[in-house]
C-alpha cells in the first residue's frame, strides 16, 4: 500500500518530535516528509512538499494559528488531522463536521484510529471525486465556528456514497446501529452514519435533542404525542419509540418545558 506523505505543523519542538516519533513506530501507513513550528514555515513546507496530510496543532484559547494557516491557502489538496489539547466546543466543532482530531497528550490507539479514517477517506475521495469537495465545505464551515465561535447549526454526516451536510434542525431523531448511527430527517429521508449515537449525544443541543433509551434521541419539536401507558413517545413521522424509565423524568421535563408546560 502507498503511504500517505504527511507533515506536522506545531510551534512546540518536542511535540513535533514525539508525534513523528508514534507516526514512524505505530502507523506504517504515513510517511512524514517534514515539520513546521510556524504558519509561515508551514506553508511554504507544504507549498513545496504537497502532502496528503497534514497534522495541525490548534493553540485555543489563546489564539488560532491553525485555522489561519488554512485560511491562508487558498487551495488545501490536503486532509487534516487537528491535534489540540482543548476540548468542549472544539470537540463539538470538530464531530459536527466529521473533521479528525487527536487530543494530547496522544493517545497510540487514537492516533491509529484517526490514521486509518484518513487511510479510509483517502480511498473514498479516490473513487467518489465530489466527496472531496464535500470535505473541503465541512473543513472550511469548522474554521468558521472557530474563527468567530458561532453555534453549532450544520453537521456532516458519512454516508455510503461520501459526505452530506445538514442543518441540525432538520433533524427528527436518530436510532442506535451497532456502531453507526441512522439519522432521520423531517423529509422522510435516512442516512447510516458511521459515528456512534453517544457522539451525538454529545454533539447535540440538549434543549432540544433527548436521549430517550439506549437506541434513540429525539428532536423533541417532531414529539407528537406521549403515551403514559408502556412509556411510549410518538413521532410526527408516526414511529413508536420506547422511553427508558431511567430517562423519563429527562425526557418529560424536556417536553413540558418546550410545550410552556413547565
């Protein structure tokens, strides 16, 4: 198998050299053409070096030299791999738009896992061109929210044929599939997801998404009717969902609250 050419940018010295370090010894799969302490050095390396990947430090909050690199480029013919040891908002971020990212200090198994997502989307841009600019929206919409810390309204999901971008309230619930999530929307349309719904627990606004059971969340602006007797929550889209009697007292405060119940 081909490697895929990689560079790191980080202004810390030691965390460029700890990361090619666990890349050389634990992903086989990347080759490490070179490393960057500075957006300026970073873009003049990957102008010149081309790489298929790039593994980019975030400095949040005190600043946001990562996403200005990107911005800085106006063509990025490059996955990223964001390393960030920030989480909460930037986690949401990132998982709203299928983006990569590792936390540090790095986790091997981590690492490994994101490599071979990258390993995977290489080979779906290979065959399915139009996913790849799918993957540019969701990178460029991610440095927005970013950049100007906006809400989370839009999230991209992974179906079979490549990336779709949606809008958060077009959402009507989401049901456990294995280890994927199906996600389905007002349209009567549904997508397998390739995130678990624990992802989406926590991605999702929890004024208006609840988790009812292990296998479903709900939008609670598309809940019908409740039905006391079996704990049952109905859908505008007339599917019956069981409500789990550990989150019920969640789920009703839920739905009295948007119903001006409360």
């Amino acid at each position: 198998m081909k490697k895929l050419t990689a560079v790191i940018v980080d202004d810390e010295a030691l965390a460029r050299e700890n990361l090619r370090m666990l890349l050389d010894e634990y992903c086989p799969e990347i080759e490490v053409l070179g490393d960057a302490g500075s957006v300026d050095a970073a873009a003049s390396m990957i102008t010149a070096l081309k790489p298929e990947v790039v593994f980019l430090d975030i400095r949040m909050p005190s600043g946001t030299e990562g996403f200005e690199l990107l911005e800085s480029m106006p063509e990025k013919n490059f996955q990223v791999i964001f390393v960030t040891a920030f989480k909460d908002y930037a986690i949401r971020a990132f998982n709203a738009n299928a983006i990569h990212y590792i936390l540090k200090p790095v986790d091997i198994d981590e690492l490994k896992n994101a490599v071979a997502k990258l390993v995977k989307s290489k080979e779906l841009f290979i065959h399915d061109p139009e996913s790849y600019g799918a993957y540019q929206n969701s990178l460029e919409h991610l440095t927005r929210l970013i950049r100007q810390n906006l809400p989370i309204q839009r999230i991209t999901i992974n179906h079979a044929k490549g990336f779709k971008m949606v809008d958060i309230d077009q959402i009507t619930r989401l049901e456990a599939s294995g280890n994927c999530t199906r996600i389905f929307f007002e349209q009567e349309t549904e997508y397998l997801d390739t995130r678990t719904l624990k992802v989406y627990e926590d991605l999702l606004d929890p004024m208006a998404f609840c988790r009812i059971h292990k296998s479903h969340i709900i939008n609670i602006r598309y809940l019908q009717e409740y039905l006391s007797e079996g704990n049952i929550a109905v859908m505008k889209d007339g599917s019956r969902l069981q409500v789990s009697r550990n989150r019920l007292p969640a789920f009703l405060n839920l739905a009295r609250s948007y119903s001006g119940n409360a």
